[in-house]
C-alpha cells in the first residue's frame, strides 16, 4: 500500500507539471522561455511530453502491476469474508465485545430463534442459524458489500491506468523500438515515404495531425514522434469541400466549421458531414475532431522595395505561403546578396485596438523613437478596427541568420495620418517590434523610398544643407556654420538615425542638441525632398494651407521612420499587393481504445467510493441457551467503522431487544 501510495503521488506530481508547462510545443519555444541549460536538464526527464515520458509510463506500469498484485492477493479473502456469516462464534467469546447484550427471556429457545430471526430479516440482515446441543448462535450480517468498494476503487485505478497506457505513445513508440519503423526527419513528399515510415492502418492506438487545404482530400495523417514523424494511414479518405469561419467584433474567431466529404475505399459508400470544434466525426473506430484552421498555400505577390544603399528600384515575387522562394538583390554586381524568402501566413482580417483623433506616442523625441519600434498599437480604450490583410514571412541570409517580419497590407490612420506598420522580431517567442513609414498621396512607400534615397546621396545632402543654411542664416559667417552643421546632422542620421547623432553628446546636454538638431534636420529633409523631385524630373509643389499640414505632418513621420531604418536587419521591405487566399483545416485525427477502458474505470471507481462510503458492514451474534422454563439471550454487535451511526443503529437494537424479550 506504501509503495502504491507514493506512485499516485508521483503521478500527481508529474500531473501538475503537465498542466501547468505547455506540453508539445516546439523546442525553439522552450529553449527562448527557459534558456539553453534549463531546457537540456528539463529534456532528460521529457517535461514537454510528461504523459508519454519514459518515466511517467513505467511509473504507470509499477502500478499496475503492483495494484494488481494486492487485488490477486486479498480478492479471494476478502469475498470469503463478505460470504461468510462467522457462526462459530462462542458465547464466552461475545461478552469481550464493547457492544453487547444479555438478557433472560419466558420463551424457549425454538420461539426464541424464531422472533429473533423475524425481527433480523425485517431490518435488512440476512441471518445463518447454527444449532449447538440445545443452545443456537444466530448469526446475521447486512452491508457486506462493503468490502466490493475496496476492490472496485483498486481494480479502477488498474483500468483507468491502462486505458492511459493504450492511449499513449507507447503503442507507437513500440513500433519504432521493435517493429523497424524510422521516424521522418527529412521534408519529402507522402509518396515518397519508405515503408519503414509508414505505420499500419490497423495500428491499435495514435494521435495524428491532419491538414486538408479547401478543395483538396487525404487519407494520411502525421504521427509525431521524438523528432520526426510517421504516416499514419486512416480506414477513410476526407476532402475539404467548404471551410466556414465567423469572427468576434474583437477579431477573435466565433465559430469555424469543416464541410467534408467521407470515402470509404472498402465498401464505396460516401458522406457528408460537417465537423466542428466538440462535434467530431466518428467513423470506423477513428475520431476525427476539428482542432484549429491554418493558410493552405495561398498564393501572394509581394512588392520588395530598397531600403539600404543608393538603389531605388523594385521588384515583384510570386510565392505560396510554405514554400520557400531565393531571391537575389544587386544581381549585377560583384558581391550579389542573396536570401531566401518564406511566407509563413497571410492573415486577411486584422482587428487592432485603435485609438481616433489622438496621439498614441509622446511627444518627446527620444519617446518618439522608443514608440515607433514598440507596439503597433495601444490598449487603452476600445475602438477596434478590422484594418487589413497582414503577411509574415521569414527572411534567410546567406550566413544562415533570419528574422521574422509582419506587414501590413494598407496604411494605418496612426500619428495624425496614414502609416505602413513593418514589423520584426528575431524569433516567435518575442513580440514584433514596429516602425511607422508614412504613406504618400497615392498611399504608397514610393515618395519615402525615395527620400531615403536621396539621403544616403553624398550631393544632394550637401545641397540641401546648403539650402538650409540659406532659408536660416541672418548672415555670411553664420550661413557656413549652418551649412556645416546641417550636412554633418545630415551624414550622421543617414548612418544611424538619432543614436549616431546622440553618440558624441554629454548626456546632459542632449535635451538641448535635440531641440536644435531635431527642427534642422526636418528642415533639411524637406529641401532634401525637393531635390530629389527636381532630380526625377518631376514638378515642384505648391500647397495651400491644409495640403502643408498634411506634408509636415508626413515629414514629421518620416523623419521618426528614417531614424529607425539602421536598426531594421534587412535590406528590402516586403509589402503586400495581391494574395489569393486558400483556408485549410487542421483536424486531430485519434484512435483511442482505453477510452472506453478509462469510461469503465471511471465507473468502477464511482461505484467503490459508493460502497466505502455509504455502505457499512454490520453483525450481530444472539447466542440463545436454555435457562429454567425460558430462555437466556446473550448478542454482541460489530462494525468495521464504529461511527456515531452505529452508536444510534446499536441504541436502536437495544429497544428492539428489550422489546422482543418480553
């Protein structure tokens, strides 16, 4: 019992683990939450799989074994108990009971036997009668089956424990240590899976993955197990014909459904039928349930426009989302970069938390520049907006080193006038950080491509300087000290924004450089702007009073865009054009025969506490013996558990034998 006891508290031990550590999720996750050492202490004991780890199974299985051996062992007696009446009892033996009685009688033992009997029968007690010379020992017992509570609540933990054994991993993980098969660890198509790869479509117990685009079908799902997978055949074919999904105001998804067609090559026949989150399909012992949604290879065109060097010009790429597409930038010349680009998903509805006609960010400009790389929106109030299909994609250098970028597809009302949200992080586990590029008239990054342009432009940098200090100085000697200023400003924050200008600057002292550099360099900009029309040929603009608002607030924008650009580790902005969006449904298909096995335990177990609980074992011995004309009665009663019941049910029989006495 011992030993058993510290195995359930082992068990409920590694049950809080499980429940409180999510379980299976992918290394990356776990080693960026935890860190490198943690994560490879945490892994020899398995904590990302706790249900299916070598040591919580063999814990399973010592026991059972070892709750199966105390069945085995005090089963039979304890049924020889429960049947038996224990009528060898003496008379001496029933005056050492703290529960006893004793009382002479007018009638003779034969009358004496048959009241009592009557009485015993009517209370509930079945009653054995042994007859002893001319005495008689009625021996009578009720709620003896109580002892059916001990061995229903230990047989329950053995069922219960082996219909989790059979809905483990251990029927497959079998397979792979004695039945030949090799997990996948390579990207190959299904049909190109060997046959050690491919698990029995008669396999006894899994839990796979499906994913099914719209219009597509399959009859194969994906058994994870360690690091790699197995195909595991189903007894039937799904096609996705329609995929329904319905959003909260929120953005949150309220209802998402799967219309599929069901084919069963065995006999034939096929069906419909709509599969939805707590209403699974049921077909043939598998069950398939509707476990979430995914992008099915949606195909997108995305527009790559320059933002480092001297370059300009952009170029469209044509890619499915999951499919990996090199691209190649300065082609032509000696040290081309290439990189590898993947569209990870397309998002079409975005409802963001956006707050109207308001500020979201401080108006100190070194807040400024914290905002614009924080989050793309505030959570203050609730306005929210469905602005647009988004896409994310990964970015592969060719020293290996990628990035994760999130884009919006339009511009954004944000900061007083429409923004493109680009955003990056380095990894999943860290939240996308955002820079806030200002659209032009035709909501497009062309007119701040171009500005960029222009200020990585040694010449025009220099003139504009010049112009600066033309509109600024009151006289000569102060017009070659603005124009010096403004082109070192200029160099400086084309190299590294606002940083590279704060670098050589006292702390204290930056407050005040700020005040000053900040409207220079926004003055040299817009001259800078000028420039680059008159160098594309293009006319120069005159405004009235609302259209120069709107472009000094887009040169406001641009400026806190420009300064964060050098932190941005890629050279190329992705943005979304086109998409042709394709949904795909993503079922948990299971096998799951100790469920039932675990149903029946469930039951065992209700009916033993039943038993433990509300039935109590109770005897009672009469010893009956001739005395003169009459009769002497001696009783004793017993219970296993001596509660304040029995002291009543005992009050009770006392009355009861007074009364039959006389």
């Amino acid at each position: 019992m011992r030993f058993a006891v510290s195995l359930l508290m082992f068990i409920c031990v590694a049950s809080v683990i499980g429940t409180v550590l999510p379980q299976n999720q992918a290394s990356s996750t776990y080693i960026d939450q935890f860190g490198p050492f943690w994560y490879a202490l945490f892994d020899v004991f398995a904590l990302w799989h706790v249900y299916n780890s070598w040591w919580f199974l063999t814990i399973m299985a010592f026991l059972v074994v070892s709750t199966s051996l105390c069945l085995l062992r005090n089963t039979p007696k304890m049924v020889k108990d429960m049947r038996s009446f224990r009528e060898y009892v003496r008379g001496s033996s029933l005056r050492a009971f703290h529960h006893k009685l004793e009382t002479d009688t007018p009638y003779s033992p034969e009358e004496s036997s048959r009241k009592l009997t009557q009485w015993l029968n009517k209370q509930g007690y079945k009653v054995k009668v042994r007859q002893d010379g001319d005495s008689q020992l009625l021996a009578a017992k009720k709620g003896s089956t109580n002892r059916l509570g001990y061995i229903f609540a230990h047989a329950a933990i053995v069922v219960i424990c082996v219909g989790g054994i059979l809905d483990s991993e251990l029927p497959v993980r079998m397979q792979v240590w004695l039945g030949g098969k090799t997990p996948i660890t390579e990207n190959m198509l299904i049909k190109d899976v060997p046959e050690s790869g491919w698990l029995s479509v008669a396999n006894p117990s899994y839990r796979a993955n499906l994913l099914i685009p719209e219009g597509s079908q399959s009859s194969s799902a994906i058994v994870a197990v360690g690091d790699g997978v197995l195909v595991q055949p189903m007894p039937f074919s799904l096609k996705l014909k329609q995929f329904d999904i319905e959003y909260y105001s929120t953005g949150m998804p309220s209802r998402f459904a799967s219309h599929v067609e069901v084919s069963d090559p065995d006999t034939g026949e096929t069906f419909d039928q709509v599969i939805e989150v707590n209403e699974p399909l049921r077909y043939k012992g598998v069950t398939v349930y509707q476990s979430s949604f995914d992008d099915g290879g949606s195909g997108v065109q995305l527009k790559a426009w320059p933002i480092s060097g001297k370059n300009t010009e952009t170029f469209n790429v044509d890619t499915t989302v999951g499919d990996p597409t090199d691209i190649t930038l300065n082609a032509s010349t000696e040290q081309p970069e290439r990189y590898q680009l993947n569209v990870t998903d397309l998002r079409v509805i975005n409802v963001e938390n956006l707050e109207i006609n308001a500020d979201p960010q401080p108006r100190a400009v070194l807040d400024h520049v914290a905002a614009v790389t924080g989050s793309a929106t505030t959570l203050k109030n609730e306005n929210l907006r469905n602005v647009g299909p988004s896409v994310e994609y990964r970015l592969t250098g060719a020293d290996g080193q990628s990035f994760e970028y999130h884009n919006y597809m339009m511009p954004i009302a944000l900061d007083g006038g429409p923004v493109f949200l680009v955003g990056v992080r380095s990894n999943s586990a860290e939240a996308f950080r955002y820079i806030r590029i200002p659209a032009d008239a035709n909501n497009s990054l062309e007119s701040f491509i171009h500005l960029r342009t222009a200020l990585n432009n040694p010449e025009l940098r220099r003139q504009a300087a010049q112009q600066f200090a033309a509109q600024s100085a009151n006289s000569e000697s102060q017009k070659a000290l603005l124009e010096k200023a403004a082109a070192g400003a200029l160099e400086a924050f084309s190299k590294g924004g606002f940083n590279q200008l704060l670098e050589p600057v006292p702390e204290a002292e930056r407050g005040r450089f700020l005040s000053f550099a900040v409207p220079m360099i926004q003055l040299s900009l817009a001259a800078l702007y000028d420039l680059d029309r008159a160098q594309r040929g293009l006319p120069e603009l005159t405004y009235n009073e609302a259209q120069s608002n709107a472009h000094n607030q887009w040169m406001q924008q641009a400026l806190l865009a420009l300064s964060n650009l050098p932190d941005y580790p890629a050279p190329i902005v992705m943005s979304l054009t086109q998409f042709d969006h394709v949904q795909a449904s993503v079922f948990q298909v299971a096998r799951s025969p100790g469920q039932t096995t675990v149903y029946l335990g469930c039951l065992f177990l209700v009916i033993g506490i039943f038993s433990m609980f509300y039935i109590r074992d109770r005897r009672i011995w009469i010893w009956v013996q001739p005395k003169h004309s009459g009769s002497q009665w001696l009783a004793a009663m017993t219970s296993q558990r001596r509660t304040l019941d029995f002291t009543q049910e005992f009050e009770r029989f006392k009355n009861a034998f007074k009364q039959l006495s006389t």
